[in-house]
C-alpha cells in the first residue's frame, strides 16, 4: 500500500512538472511571436515611407527561414555561452505576405448587389481549377445575404446550374446568415465544399473591405482570373516581366499585355498593398506555436485586424 501510494504521488508530481515546463515553453514562444509581430509592424511602417509601390524585391518579402534562437542570444555580449547550456533548441521562422495577392471574396458584393467583374473573375478562377461554377453563386448569395434587408436567391437556384448577376440581383426570398466570414475557411457556411475550399485557399482571400489586385505580387493565376481578355500566358509574361523590374503604374503592366488586348482597370487593380499578413512559428523541441495576423498599413500606422493562435506537439517517430 504504502508502494503504491508512494509511485501515485510521484506520478502525480511528475505530471504537474510537465504541465508547468510544457505552459511555460507555451508562453515563452507567445511573447516571442508579440516580439516577432512588432518587428514585422516596424518593417511595414519604414516601407511606407515610400508610398510607392509594393513588390516582391522590397525586404518585408523576404521570410525568414526557421534559425536557432540560441544563436542570437550567443552573439549577445550580455550573454556568456555557459548560460546557454542546457537550454532546450528553440527555433523562429516567419514571413510577411502580401494579402492583396489574391482575389477578395469581399469584392464580389458591394452594398447589397452583386459586382460583374468579380463574379467573372471567381467564375473564371473556378473554370481554371476545374471547379463547379455553381459555387461562385453560393459564394455572392452567401455574402448577399449577410447583408440585412438584401432579397435572396432560392436554394433551387443557388445549388443547380449558373444564376446570372442580373438573376441574383433580381431575386427575393430566403433567410439570413448572422455572421460574416473572416478567413476562407468559414465560407463553408455559404455551403461550398470542404475540396474548394482547399483549391482556392492559395488564390482568394477574403479581407474586412473590398480591395484592388495587386499586380505586383499576384500569382499568374490571380492574375489570369482577374482580367477577362489576359490568357494564362500572358500572365505568366507579366509574372516573369515584373521580376526584372516590378511595375510603378498600371500602364506599365499594360504595355506588357497590351498585343491580347487586356486591360487593368484601376480600383480593380493596383501597385499598392494596405492589408498584410504576418506568419510566425517557433519551435521549442517537439513543440509548437504558431501565429497568423493581419495588418492594415494606412500612411505609415500599421494596426493588427486580427490574431489567431493555435499550438502543438509534433510526435516523435521512433526510430526501427
């Protein structure tokens, strides 16, 4: 008895000595992410003092590859190298992207109606990627009627066949979703697929305001999509015509693609990025934190829209 009261209460301490390290390695690596995300607010904000265009060669777009943390606090002269023994391997890696890469689903309705352009641009999206069409109708009914007081399309029309813009438009009927969508993932409320969802995830975002592509960082896909007369060829030019020089206006990207007859068309295109997203992870051994964020730079303030956290535990295959 005595053995076994003895091996529960050192199990039990062992337990509570686990659940401390393991919260106290989940805070560490939080407070690390807040340092990480401020940097990434202080890289934002120097380059928009520019106030010129946004593209891929400036340094918020270069991602920082997963390093040791040890080995900045070793290049510290506070810091002696026989502190650092014994400290489990911890590990920071991240990236800034440019959110207005991709299309917005926010574009697809403005103030209760459906708009042309980026109907055909999702349309267009989902006939590249092999997708039902029908589901871009889900989409635009879906943000519809998140609207109070917009008329509906019926379930019989939204599920089967192409409703046209002017079909949606006029349409009455049905109930109402009470909450907006914030990330891509939650457009399966509106009843699209968990596949497509996974297939548009890399090209369509959806942010709090509607806002223009920006040419500059879109990928050819994105950019294929967004303009109806631009073939998958020439956007892929004008991918590889912007590394060499990223585009200051939208009429030097139009020179590129002006023998097909493409057109961008300002306030559905632009050079200039407000809304970025911020990834974070860092690793402390088999554990995990990882960090999403999206800022909005105005001018030179950059605010955080939102944060989502979430942590793991990467398991340890053993070996044969």
């Amino acid at each position: 008895m005595v053995a076994t009261l003895s091996a529960a209460m050192l199990w039990r301490q062992w337990r509570i000595t686990e659940v401390e390290a393991a919260e106290r390695a989940r805070m560490q690596s939080a407070w690390v992410l807040i340092g990480a995300l401020d940097w990434s607010r202080l890289i934002l904000r120097e380059d928009g003092r520019t106030a010129g265009a946004d593209h891929l060669a400036e340094p918020w777009a270069v991602p920082l590859e997963e390093a040791k943390l040890t080995t900045f606090l070793a290049a510290d002269k506070n810091v002696s190298s026989d502190a650092l023994e014994g400290l489990p391997d911890a590990f920071l890696s991240g990236q800034i992207l440019d959110a207005q890469a991709k299309l917005n689903v926010r574009n697809l309705v403005e103030g209760g109606q459906p708009v042309e352009s980026a109907v055909a641009a999702f349309q267009k999206l989902f006939e590249l990627l092999g997708l039902p069409t029908h589901e871009v109708n889900l989409l635009v009914e879906g943000l519809r009627r998140v609207s109070p007081n917009v008329a509906t399309v019926s379930g019989s029309q939204a599920e089967g066949g192409s409703v046209s813009v002017t079909q949606l438009s006029a349409s009455a009927g049905g109930g109402s979703i009470p909450l907006m969508p914030q990330r891509v993932g939650d457009l399966a409320w509106f009843g699209l697929q968990a596949s497509t969802l996974a297939a548009i995830e890399p090209y369509v975002t959806l942010l709090p305001t509607t806002t223009p592509l920006n040419i500059n960082t879109a990928s050819p896909e994105a950019l294929y999509a967004s303009v109806p007369a631009l073939d998958m060829a020439g956007a892929r030019r004008l991918v590889s015509e912007r590394q060499r020089r990223h585009f200051a206006s939208l009429a030097q990207a139009g020179e590129v693609v002006q023998q097909t007859g493409a057109q961008f068309v300002n306030g559905q295109h632009g050079v200039a990025t407000q809304y970025f997203e911020v990834r974070g992870r860092i690793r402390i051994d088999t554990t995990w934190v990882e960090e999403q964020s999206l800022l909005l730079r105005s001018g030179i303030n950059v605010s955080v829209v939102w944060r989502q956290r979430g942590s793991g535990r990467t398991e340890v295959v053993p070996r044969p």
